[in-house]
C-alpha cells in the first residue's frame, strides 16, 4: 500500500463480496478503475482457469505472489491476456515484503518451463548460499539470502529465532543477511523458485522436497494444480500427490507412469488422487491440512476371473503399498521398496507354496506371476539374478558390466549398442555381519562375472561406491595380467573428497534407480537384502521388519568404514579410465577432485565435467551426458579393434 500512497495512487481493499464470485471481483475492478490488481498466486491460477472472463480495460499491471506461480497457468492467462503486464513478485515480510520481481515475458515471447522470482531491485541485494552457507556458483541449488537496508532488525522478543535467520553476511563486511529458507537456482541471471528447506522430508531414509515433485507434475499441460504431501499410511510415511486434471486422459496411473520416467523412484508419489479442487482458506491460499488421505487396502474390480491365490496376492500388496493392485501391476512400479519387500516376502509364505525370496519378487513381480511361480524354478530363478542382461542388444560385442546396484544403470543399458549386464551377488559370502570391504566385493564380482558368463570382464561400469569397486576390480585384473580395455567411474567419491558426513551412498544409488523391473532390485535388497531377509523369514509371518533407521544407520556405516579402508591403501591403476564428475556436486572442490583422480589413472584416461549433483547423474536428461562420451569412446574402440584383426590377417 505504502508504495501505491507514496505516488498519489489509492488503494482499493478487497472485501468478502469480491471473494464471492470472479464475476464478482472484476466487476468491482472495472467499476473502481483499479489499474494495478496485486492477486494471491492461487487465486491467478483459478482466473487463469476461466477463459470466459475478461480483466476489465482499466487494468495494466497485475502483479502475483505468495505462492510459487504455475508456468502453464501463465500460458493459459496469456491466450486471452497476451500483452498485458504481468509480474511474478517476491518477497518476505522479514525484508520489508518485496524484494524481487520478474516480468512474465508475453504471448509472443513465449512463457517458459519454468518462471522466475527474478532479480533483486533498488537497494536489496540477493545471493545463494550453498550447503555451507556460503555464495555458491550460477546454476547450483541452494538458500535464497537476502541482503540490504530493508533487512529487519529481528523478530521482537525471540532471540533464538532471530540469531538463526539474521546473520553477518558471509561475503564481509558489516552488513546482515535474511536467510529466507527457500531453495532457488539462479539461471541466466534470475532466480528460480525451488521449494523451501525447512518443508524437506524424510521417507524411508530419502530426503525429498515435495515442491520438486509437484513442479514435475505440473509440467503436463493436462494438469491444473497439484498439491504433494507427506501423508501417513498404517505406521508408515508416504508420499501422495493431490491432482486437479484439466483433462479426463490425467489419471493417476498416468502421472505415476509420466513421473516413472524423469523422477528417482524415492520421488515417484505412493498415491495420486485426482480431486475436481484443492480446498482453500479465505485468503485464497490452499488448505493443505484438508487435504487427507483415506486410505483403504483394496485390489482392482477389474480381476475378472482371478484364481484365488492371484486375488490373495494382489490383495497383500494393496496391504503393504496402500494402493489399489490388479493381476498386472508390479510391486515395485506400484510403490514398492526394499523394505516394503521384504515385508511382502514374509507375507507371502502364508499364500504360496514355497517361500519366495526378495529375487523372486523382482524376477516376478506381479499377482499374476507370481502366483503361477512353481517351487522346482524357485533355485534356477536365484541363480539366474547373479547376472542379470539390462538391454536387447544382442550378443556380439563386447559387454559392459554396471556392478554395485543391478537397477541403477538401466537408462545408460538401453543406449548402449552392445550387451549390458548388471550383477546381483550372494550377500552372506560378501557382507558377514556387514564387515564389508572393496576389495572382498570386488573379487565377489569377478568370481561371479567369471562362472556365468565364462571370461573376465574387459568393459565395467560402476557408479558412486560402485566406481571404487569397479575400479578395485580393474586393479585386481590388472594383477592377473587381464587389464580390461576401460573402467568407466560414475561421480567416484572418497571421504576426503566431501565435507559432508556421513556419507550416505545408498540413499545416492537408489535416488537414481528407475522404476521398472529391474529397478525393483534396489541396492539394500541387492547387497544386505537377503541377510536381512534370512532373518525376517525366521521370524512371525507378520512381525515387523527390523528397524528401519537402525537398519541404515548401520549400512551407512559399513559403507563409510569401507570407504576410509580403501582410500588408505588406493594405488594407481595404469589402465584407461573414463571417469565422470558431478559438476553441483563438489562445486569449488572440483578442480581438487579431477587432479586427484587423473593421478590415480593412466595417462590415456579422460574426465568429463557433467551438469547436475551427484543424484542426477543417472536419470533424465543429465544422462545423455554420460552415454555421448561413453558410447564416442566405445566406437573408436571398436575401430581399434577391427583394424587389428585385419592387420593379423
């Protein structure tokens, strides 16, 4: 208001009878020449719904804030709007309410995937601070920062709330900071909203930022608003998306397959409700406490003529996931985990025949199959998962193994022209009592790669703590006299490397595995799953599996122990090696990092920079990053070989 009195201008309030009807407020606009409408964030999108209505001609300037603006409520506004002003404003109350603005570009220019809160004016400066509170590089992700006259003195009467939010700015001077709490990403100059650190998550050990997961559903034209929150289900947490589809073709089960694609798995909602619209509170703003889940386990109406066991079965997952199941739908694509797993594995002794095992269920994860699963397949089909082809490329060419995490390299399998295999090994001969180490694992791998598929490995890939392993195993092939051709090593991280502890590397592994079959096989069920599972299944069918934060806290620390092992005795490999790093990441330690790693290689080894953190690196788009180099290098040493033969001949 004060900037509107400060020009001679004057304020028209909104009363209750504006909040009665749309016809309502722009009535009331056009009849008090309003020329500046400032509107709640959902209160726009709700307008920008109605194509039928029209802002009064008095109109020049609406201006949005309070809530992240939707892209492609901006698209619909400017059909009927195309030129009119439009401004996304931000700004908390702690710096004097607006600090930052961007112009939401017109019809004609085209409003992008994603739209600004902009850059700072006047006198207020902003910046982000990364994880160490610190100014962080153009395109990283962190805390928005505010800086300036404008900055409040603090919150009256709360020190403690004060001293947490008010600091000294860390790039000198005497000057202060507001640290606002919201995640941003500056992008050719502005600043992109990317939900709020103190609304983060923990779900089954994944941190998760419920506003990433409802920006990439709102990426689909057909849908209107989205909500996503943390919901309970039984005892367990979960995630659920609340949907308003603009069109009937937006179903849940197509969000989740949309989602499945670009989303790890940790991100993909349990539930997805679709609603005809979110409840609001009289400001406008949506009602998230209204917005429950009710939960009851129910399988399909469409089982049609289900056998019995097919029906018991579809009806145990409907228990364990919280959603509805029928014949075809897999554990895992439904909701499922590694401890959800291993659950259901214990359920299920009560419905089959014959026990299943965690690889049962990822070989065969439906009622339908499942049911039809015979006892005389039961050992072929755990001996099959050792190694397990992730693409139809057929035989021929030299394969790749991915080690560490069989589901993780599905993406990188499929665009690879040659065989790609992942391994899945016996858990008791590498993990006794979670003692692990690199090199007991790596020789695991080699001895597994060596009896099924009758050679060593000449190609591997490792991804994470899966980079060490594979680099351990070139090492140890290396020793033999059987140097592989090339070691390729996803983001490898040694302890040193990072300032954050502790490590949690499979919380990293699973945030990039995809969700489809072989996504199932998650890296707790594919490393500790079956000691875990031994244990379950020796207890009541319907206990409760083991702790689940106790569970990983201790795997964290078998990983980190093994980590600190084996970066006191790394050795140079003389080999080749293809090492690619995280570029958001490590962030000002990168440069420490890529000199660290191409002494540890031969000379004829290559590091490539990739955009994105440590948890892109294996999903859509960052991992075409991975597969053009890769598959460039590949090529060339296809024509090596190939001129050799012919020169022998």
């Amino acid at each position: 208001m004060l900037p509107t009195w400060l020009v001679g201008g004057r304020v028209v309030v909104r009363d209750d009878a504006m909040l009665d009807s749309f016809e309502g407020l722009l009535a009331r606009v056009g009849s008090e020449a309003v020329t500046v409408l400032q509107l709640p964030t959902a209160l726009f999108h709700e307008l920008a719904e109605r194509s039928d209505l029209r802002l009064p001609p008095s109109v020049r300037l609406v201006v949005l804030g309070g809530e992240k603006v939707s892209a492609a409520a901006c698209r619909r506004f400017r059909e009927h709007e195309p030129t009119l002003r439009l401004v996304n404003a931000y700004g908390p109350t702690e710096v004097t309410v607006t600090s930052m603005f961007a112009d939401v570009p017109t019809a004609d220019e085209g409003v992008p995937e994603s739209v600004p809160i902009g850059r700072p004016f006047g006198a207020c400066e902003a910046f982000v601070a990364d994880w160490r509170g610190l100014p962080a590089v153009e395109g990283v992700r962190g805390e928005l920062c505010l800086a300036g006259p404008q900055v409040a003195l603090g919150y009256h009467d709360r020190p403690a709330q004060t001293a947490a939010v008010f600091l000294p700015d860390p790039r000198g001077g005497s000057g202060r900071i507001y640290r606002t709490g919201d995640l941003v990403r500056i992008r050719d100059g502005a600043a992109h909203f990317e939900g709020r650190r103190d609304t983060q998550v923990k779900i089954r050990g994944f941190r998760i930022e419920p506003g990433e997961v409802e920006h990439a559903i709102q990426r689909d034209p057909g849908v209107a608003q989205v909500v996503v929150k943390v919901v309970s289900v039984g005892d367990a947490a979960s995630l659920a998306a609340f949907v308003v589809p603009r069109s009937p073709s937006v179903t849940a089960d197509s969000i989740r397959a949309r989602l499945a694609q670009t989303l790890p798995p940790a991100l993909v909602p349990q539930h997805v409700l679709t609603l005809n619209t979110l409840p609001r509170r009289p400001g406008g703003k949506v009602d998230r406490e209204a917005l429950v889940l009710d939960v009851v386990p129910r399988t399909r109406s469409d089982l049609g003529d289900a056998s019995p066991t097919e029906r018991k079965v579809a009806l145990l997952f409907a228990e364990v996931l919280g959603v509805e199941v029928g014949l075809d739908d897999d554990f895992f694509q439904s909701g499922g985990d590694s401890l959800r797993a291993l659950r259901v594995v214990g359920l299920l002794a009560d419905v089959l025949d014959t026990p299943p095992t965690v690889a049962t269920l990822i070989a065969r994860g439906t009622p339908r199959a499942l049911a039809a699963w015979r006892p005389e397949r039961a050992d072929a089909a755990a001996d099959a998962d050792e190694v397990v082809k992730l693409n139809e490329f057929p035989e021929g060419r030299t394969p790749l193994y991915g080690v560490v995490g069989l589901h993780l390299y599905t993406h990188v399998a499929r665009a690879m022209h040659r065989p790609f295999y992942g391994l899945y090994v016996d858990e008791e001969v590498a993990f006794p009592d979670l003692a692990l180490r690199i090199p007991t694992l790596a020789r695991r791998y080699l001895d597994v790669i060596e009896k099924r598929r009758g050679e060593p490995p000449k190609l591997l890939v490792g991804f994470s703590f899966g980079a060490l392993v594979a680099f351990e195993m070139a090492q140890q092939l290396d020793a033999r006299g059987r140097r592989p051709d090339l070691v390729v090593m996803l983001d490898p991280r040694l302890p040193h490397m990072l300032e954050r502890r502790p490590l949690d590397p499979l919380r990293d592994l699973v945030a990039v595995a995809r969700r489809d079959r072989l996504a199932a096989a998650t890296h707790l069920s594919g490393v500790i799953g079956s000691k875990l599972e031994r244990v379950f299944t020796r207890l009541a069918p319907r206990a409760d599996v083991p702790d689940e934060a106790e569970t990983r806290d201790d795997r964290d620390r078998a990983y980190q122990r093994a980590l600190e092992l084996y970066e006191r005795d790394i050795r140079h490999y003389p080999g080749r090696a293809l090492i690619y790093l995280a570029r958001d990441e490590f962030m000002a330690r990168l440069p420490e990092v890529e000199t660290t790693w191409r002494g540890l290689v031969g000379l004829d080894s290559r590091v490539e920079i990739v955009p994105g953190t440590h948890a892109d690196l294996l999903r859509e788009p960052f991992v075409e990053e991975i597969n053009r180099p890769l598959a460039s290098l590949l090529r060339r040493r296809s024509s090596v070989a190939i001129r050799a033969v012919r020169a022998e001949g």
